[in-house]
C-alpha cells in the first residue's frame, strides 16, 4: 500500500492550495489518539452501555459504535440517551460525564489497541529523528493512561488533552502548544488525524495533515481534504519523507 494524496489538496507537498511553511527532516510529529493511533470504540462504547443501563435503559448494538463515538464523552452520553428519546438537562448530563470519566479510568484499555503499524511507524519515524507527541481532546489523564497500558506512553515527548492548557482542538493553539512541550518548533510539524476537528486544527495552526480513514469521523477523510490520506501506519514514514522533502 502507499499514501494517497488528497486529490482536492494537490500533490503532497507545499505547492498545492493548503500551502505551508517549507518543513525540515526533522519535523515534529503530532497524532491524535482515538481513531487515529488506537481503537478505543470498544471501551468508550461500554462505558456509554454501563450508564445506560444503571439508568433503566437497555444497553446500544456494539454495531452502532462508530456512529455514536468521536465527538467527546459529552456529547457520546448525549447520543446514546437521544437513541431513547430522551434528553438531559445541564445538571444530570454533568453528573454523568463525571461518572463517565470514573468508569472509563477502570477500564481503559480492556479491549483497546493500537491499530496495525503504529510500533512500526513510531519506530521509524524516531530513527529519523522526528519528535513524536499527541494531542487530543480525551482529558490528559486518560490519554496517559491509555497509552501506558498500551506500552507507548514512554514514546512521545508530549502528551496533552482536552485539560491540559486553556485552549483545546480545533483552537490551534492546543496544537502548538504541544509542539512547544515536546520541544519542537510550531512552525515544523506535522498533525496526524482521523476526524473534521484534526484537520480544522492543522489548517489553523498552518500546518499540513496527514489523515487515517479508518477512524471516528462524521465524513469521509477525502471530503476534508488533508494533504495525505494513509490507509495504513506502514505508509506514515514515506508520506512524512513526502511532506518534508526527504
């Protein structure tokens, strides 16, 4: 397999319309975390059951899982319980997200995994000297978490979430900012994203985006037109090679 460009962007590089600062070889490298380096759907999915069901409901068809994850815990509660006709008001809707949060945390990696080639391209990419960060809009303390079970946490100079600075996706300044922690230069990266929200943060902060299509997105990743669309992490290091002119 090898990447795509997007066709609406142009060829991969900073001559087409979603132009860019020139990039070095060692550009930082900045990834999403659900949809994008893991399946999460499944945990984040039975949490939504495990509430539904304390509160009388019936738990949701793991088949609508992708339907209703991507968008926040917040708004996943919402979904779930709309499915019944009901709603929430401001109160209940905070005292389950809290609950939310609280379930998640004990279960955060029961059936969650990095997807195929993650190890790989991470690997790779540092060998080539590429700083490696996330940044997503799961609270940090759960990113973390996550990505300790899943044997990865020790590889990313950076990691930040929703909480982690006053600003998160699609405000470009979460994404900067994590440049900046993980000692990279704003100017000189890369965002890596499976949704609407990544690529709107990278087209804010100037940067070009590189997109998975197997994750959480309300759209198709080619109507979104990033710069590059991977349909595995074992093209990730030659569409980054591509973008930096390598």
């Amino acid at each position: 397999m090898s990447a795509i460009p997007s066709s609406a962007a142009g060829p991969s590089s900073a001559t087409g319309p979603h132009a860019f600062p020139a990039l070095s070889s060692r550009a930082t490298i900045v990834f999403d975390l659900d949809g994008t380096l893991a399946e999460t759907a499944p945990d984040i999915f039975a949490v939504l059951n495990l509430i539904l069901q304390r509160e009388g409901l019936e738990a949701v068809p793991a088949t609508r899982a992708r339907d209703l994850v991507g968008a926040g815990a917040r708004v996943l509660i919402e979904r779930g319980f709309a499915l019944y006709g009901r709603t929430l008001d401001a109160a209940k809707l905070d005292a389950l997200f809290a609950l939310f949060l609280e379930l998640y945390a004990d279960r955060i990696a029961d059936e969650s995994t990095l997807f195929p080639g993650v190890v790989g391209a991470l690997d790779t990419l540092a060998r080539r000297g590429h700083r490696l960060a996330v940044c997503t809009n799961k609270p940090e303390r759960h990113a973390r978490l996550l990505l300790e079970a899943l044997g990865v946490d020790g590889r990313f100079g950076a990691i930040s979430g929703r909480d982690t600075f006053a600003h998160f996706k699609p405000d470009p300044r979460h994404l900067t900012l994590t440049i900046e922690a993980a000692g990279g230069d704003p100017a000189d990266a890369i965002m890596v994203g499976d949704s609407r929200t990544d690529v709107l943060t990278a087209r804010a902060a100037k940067l070009p985006v590189i997109c998975v299509p197997f994750g959480y997105t309300d759209v198709p990743v080619e109507e979104l037109s990033p710069d590059i669309i991977i349909p595995h992490f074992d093209d990730l290091a030659d569409a980054v090679a591509r973008l930096v002119g390598a």
